[in-house]
C-alpha cells in the first residue's frame, strides 16, 4: 500500500505542477467545490497538513486569484473561503490531468474488479475513520 500510494502522489504531483498546483493546494480547492466556505482548519486536518501550512496554501491561492475570502456575515476574525471563477476553470483542468492518472492505472483491471476494489477501498477507509461508517 505504502508504494502504491508514493507512486500514485508522485504522479499526482506531476500532473498539477503542470498547471501550477501543488497536491494541497488541489485538495483545498476540491473541498471548496463540495463544501460552502469551510474553515482554514477544516481544510488543513482534510489535507493532512498544519494549520499553519494551510493557511500559507490559503494566501498563495487568493494572490493567484483561486479563491476569494470574504468577511464572515456574524462578524468576528473569521473568513468564508470561497472558489473564484479562475479557481474552478483551474480545478477542472487538474481533474482532469488526474481523471488520465487514473484511466492508466486501472486500466488493466476489468469493471467487476473494479467494482471490489471500490468497495474494499471504501471499507479500508471507514475502518481507518469510524465516524464515516453508515
């Protein structure tokens, strides 16, 4: 597992350098397509990374114009992260670098296969973070 998933990363990698992404900065933008406006930290513990590293992912991404950050309507410090037109063409270019490192990968394994790989992967996950079970 621990190959597969330095091999799979590597391409990962790969692939958004070429549209001037960094694989954090991927995730965040992912889960600002899913999700209104979560916090820093929300984005930081889905990344695996830092509060603080997140949050130097957060000014990168608003001075490229990614994302914007706007003034939470109750007022207070916190922000809303949200996705800027520029964020979402750019997010959907990477999707779909990452779509062909997927096809490559599976592309020897049948539909039924993948199929139990799906599923076996998703109970590997569950088991791995209980609060996810059904």
């Amino acid at each position: 597992m621990f190959r597969l998933e330095r091999r799979i990363r590597a391409c990962l990698d790969e692939a958004l350098a070429r549209h001037g992404m960094t694989t954090t900065g991927y995730m965040a933008l992912s889960e600002l397509r899913l999700r209104d406006a979560p916090s820093s930290a929300d984005l930081a513990r889905i990344a695996f990374v830092t509060p603080q590293a997140m949050n130097l992912v957060i000014r990168d991404l608003e001075q490229r114009g990614l994302i914007r950050r706007d003034p939470h309507p109750n007022g207070g410090r916190a922000l809303r992260t949200r996705l800027t037109p520029k964020g979402l063409r750019t997010l959907r270019r990477c999707d779909r670098s990452l779509d062909s490192i997927e096809a490559v990968m599976l592309a020897e394994i049948d539909d039924p296969d993948r199929t139990t790989l799906a599923e076996a992967l998703i109970r590997c996950a569950r088991a791995l973070h209980p609060d996810t079970r059904p």
